[in-house]
C-alpha cells in the first residue's frame, strides 16, 4: 500500500525558509509525478508545485521564483524549498503522487492526483 508521508512544517516568521519533505514508501513513482498542494483556513485546495519523472516542473504563480520542488528517487522522497515566505504561505501543505504521466506532462489539479499524503502545517507570521 502506498503511503506518503510529509514532515518539516511548523512555525516561521515573513522572509524565512521551510524545507518540507514527503516519504513514499510502498511504492515508486518512477513513471509518474509528485506535487505538492495547500489548504489555507476557509480556502479551496490550490497547486503549489509539480514534479515528474523527467524532472520537469511546473509551479503556481503565487510561489515561482520562491518554492523549489525536488524529488530524490534514491531516497523515494520529494521536497518543497521554501524561500522568502509570506503569511499568506500559512497552510497545510500537502504531498500528493500521480502512477504515470505522458512524456512532458506536470499534473496540477486535484483530480489528477492518485495519492496523498496526510499534510503538515505551515505557519508564516508577518
């Protein structure tokens, strides 16, 4: 059974750095991707940042230029280096893996997206 399993959330002040890191254990995403998602107070579920086999990436508006995913297939996880936050960064943050992907393609909807992890909250205070 596939299981995701994000850590390094907490509390951080405007202008900070977080480095979140998902686990996956019970399978691989080799031919697939990973993303990271976020839930803040009162709001929709949004992308954040995308990741497939190939490496290729693809980030929301909101955090380019801020956010850089990574993924490390020897250690089956991905990462979300977050820089310069805001307190408008403060949510759960959640992992999320898609099996298998067409050649250049990034998912970033929901329904895109084959498992999730549990999330982990991210507080930026201004």
């Amino acid at each position: 059974q596939v299981q995701l399993v994000e850590s390094g959330g907490g509390s951080m002040q405007a202008g900070g750095s977080l480095r979140l890191s998902c686990a996956i254990s019970g399978g691989t995403f080799s031919t697939g991707a990973m993303a990271w998602f976020r839930q803040a107070p009162g709001k929709e579920r949004e992308f954040v940042a995308g990741i497939n086999w190939r490496t290729s990436t693809n980030y929301a508006n909101s955090v380019k230029d801020r956010f850089t995913i990574s993924r490390d297939n020897a250690k089956n996880a991905v990462y979300l280096q977050m820089n310069s936050l805001k307190s408008e960064d403060t949510a759960v943050y959640y992992c999320a893996g898609r099996v298998y992907v067409q050649r250049w393609s990034v998912p970033s909807t929901e329904s895109d997206m084959d498992y999730w992890g549990q999330g982990t909250q991210v507080t930026v205070s201004s």
